[in-house]
C-alpha cells in the first residue's frame, strides 16, 4: 500500500520536529534544532532496516519515492514565494554581508571536505586563528 | 473572470502543481535548446521563480512573492515549509548510513565553522559601513548567518527594527545567492560526493539557498546537505545572541 509509505514518512518528519522543538527549548533557542535531520536520520534508519521492509519497499516505497521526486517542483514553488523583492531593496550592507558571507562559505567547503578524511591530513589551523 | 477567480482560488494548491510543471516544462526546454544541457534545468526553474517572486513581491507589496498574487496563493502551500520539509525528508530514502557516517565528525565542525564564519563576515561588513553599537553589529553579523538568525538575535538582545529588517535582507541575499551560485561553483570547489555535500550544508546553512542549490547541482547530493543544513539555523539561534553577543559587546 502506498499509504503506508507515505505513513512512514509522515511518521519520521513529525518524530524528527517534536525531537527539534524539544532540543530548542531544552537549548533554549528560540527555533527547531535540526528537526528535519533527525526526521532524515529516522528514514535512513528504517529503509536500511529489514523490520521495516513492509513499510519501504515495492508500493509502500514508491509512496516516499514520489515526494522524493516531488522534491524539485516544491523548490521552484520555495523560490517563487521568497521575499525577493525585500532581499533587492536592503540596500547596499544587505548585498555587502550576504554575498561576502557566501564567497567566503563557498572557499571553505574544500578545505573543511578534507577533513571527512578522503584526502590529506586535517589542515584547519590557519581558519581557526582567524576566528 | 468571477468564475476563474473562484475555481483559481477554490482550487488554489492545484493550480499551483499545474503552475509549477509548465515552468519546469519551459525550463527544461530552454535548458535543453538555449544551452545544450549545459545549465541544469531546475536551475532555470528556481531562476524563474526568483524573478517571478520579485516582481509578485513589487506588484503586491507582500512578503511572499508570487503567493501574494491571489490567484496563485497555491505557491505559499507547495512552497512552504511544511512541503519542503516533507520532501526534503523524502530524498532521503535510499540514502546509506555508511555515507552519514564518513563525514559526521566533518559536518558537525562545519557547522560551527560556517555560524561563525557568515557571523564574522556579516560584522565585520556592518563596522566597515559604520555601525559601532554592538548590538546592531551582532544582528547584521546574525543576519549573515540565515534571515531567521538575524531578527531572532535582534530581538533578544533588543535591537532596532531597521537593524533587524536588514539583518533579514542580509539572510534573503545569502539565500538567494546560494540557490543561483551554488551550480556555478560546485566543480570548483569539488561538490561532487556526498562528504563535501554534507560539509557544504553545514557551511552555506539556509535550508530553502541549500536545498535549491544542491537540486540545480546534482539531485542526488540533495540529502547529504540538508541533513547538516537543517542544525543549522538552530546552532545559529543558541550562539547568535548569547557567546558571539558577549564577544562582540567586549570588543566595541
């Protein structure tokens, strides 16, 4: 049954969400911490998992397949609704810290990739004593 | 145009599915034919919805762009959090632990590494245009982190609302930048496996900039990035006004 699929994504997000408004008010932060990782996270859990092969494979699985390809579509509809015309008149010190913010988050993913330990050694020093 | 205004708004998340694929159709097509496959379809789609969102926003005064037009209110529905968060918890079917497992200790750091960077950065850029009240310093600087860390730092460290307002507009323009420019760098900075996908969730940090970004780029990296971008926001929030306040208040 498709449902079932669907069920047990439904299932994951609303276990991840209480586990990241509870994280948020256990932090006291005024925001969900990391809801929708921990919804992932459950999800990868139960497709690996053989006790859950009735709920993620044949229909069941195409019940979460198709919000996975639904993915796309819903990201054009995220972008048509962002306050794009607020981010335009911010002004030139919006522009300035947003873009410097980004160029500078761009240039570190190779140098903090290495770390996941594909490549050279660790070489994070010279960025921490900046910060 | 009573009836169609009725039917359009009755009606108005399935006008939004219909809305949405003839954008993508477009969009694939002109990837197809304009650019021989060189630019990502959905790249364009998220372009031209960027576009649309701006001049919805302009023609209705509102907040959320092209979902502000009544007759395509469908669009704050599928492009809401509630959707996108769904789907983003979808692509994460088929996804191995092993994978999660490689880059954990490198995503947890770069996360940290990326509030504090964007932070530093934000700052440093409201001091160079003026501003020596630390609290208005920490709210830009936040701001830089993601539009949702700006106004909830500012509002509890008690700044103006035009220092929040532009701390929003400094979070829109990361965003925006990060759905646009992410396919034009990814091969220079060697997104292309799922470690370097979880390091640049963890840097970049804005779900909608990560989640479009990475879709442009290569679908399947999606998961890895919106896992560590989804902590995110939430990191952002507890050391925003709270350690980087402190550390800014000692400095000015």
């Amino acid at each position: 049954m498709i449902v079932y699929g669907v069920a047990l994504l439904s299932g994951c997000l609303i276990l991840g969400m209480i586990i990241g408004e509870a994280l948020g008010i256990a932090l006291n932060v005024e925001a969900n911490v990391g809801g929708v990782g921990i919804a992932m996270l459950f999800l990868v859990l139960a497709s690996n998992s053989d006790k859950f092969k009735e709920v993620t494979h044949g229909a069941a699985g195409s019940g979460i397949q198709f919000w996975s390809a639904m993915y796309i579509p819903i990201v054009v509809a995220m972008a048509a609704r962002q306050n794009v015309a607020a981010a335009v008149d911010g002004g030139l010190l919006a522009l300035a810290a947003g873009v410097a913010a980004v160029i500078v988050s761009f240039a570190l993913v190779p140098i903090l990739s290495k770390l996941s330990g594909t490549a050279t050694p660790p070489e994070d020093n010279e960025e921490q004593g900046a910060v | 145009m009573d009836i169609l205004e009725t039917v359009f708004v009755r009606n108005n998340l399935i006008v939004a599915f219909a809305v949405v694929g003839v954008t993508i159709w477009i969009s694939y097509f002109l990837a197809d034919k304009l650019t021989q496959g060189r630019i990502h379809g959905s790249a364009i789609a998220i372009a031209l919805g960027l576009v649309a969102a701006y001049f919805g926003g302009v023609a209705t005064g509102g907040n959320t762009g092209l979902a502000d037009v009544t007759l395509l209110g469908g669009i704050g529905l599928m492009g809401g959090g509630m959707m996108r968060d769904f789907a983003i918890v979808a692509t994460a079917y088929g996804v191995h632990l092993s994978e999660l497992k490689k880059a954990g200790i490198a995503g947890v750091i770069s996360i940290f590494a990326g509030v504090i960077v964007s932070f530093i950065v934000g700052a440093a850029i409201a001091v160079m245009f003026g501003y020596t009240d630390p609290t208005a310093i920490t709210t830009i600087g936040a701001g830089a982190v993601t539009y949702i860390v700006g106004p909830v730092t500012g509002e509890a460290i008690g700044a103006s609302d035009a220092v929040i307002t532009l701390s929003v507009a400094a979070g829109l323009v990361k965003s925006i930048l990060v759905m646009i420019g992410t396919p034009l760098v990814a091969r220079h900075i060697g997104l292309n496996n799922p470690q370097s996908a979880m390091v640049f969730g963890g840097l970049m940090g804005t779900t909608s900039g990560v989640a479009a970004g990475l879709a442009a780029t290569d679908p399947k990296l999606v998961p890895y990035g919106a896992m560590t971008a989804t902590f995110y926001t939430g990191v952002g929030c507890l050391l925003g006004p709270s350690v980087l306040f402190f550390i800014v208040s000692a400095m000015f």
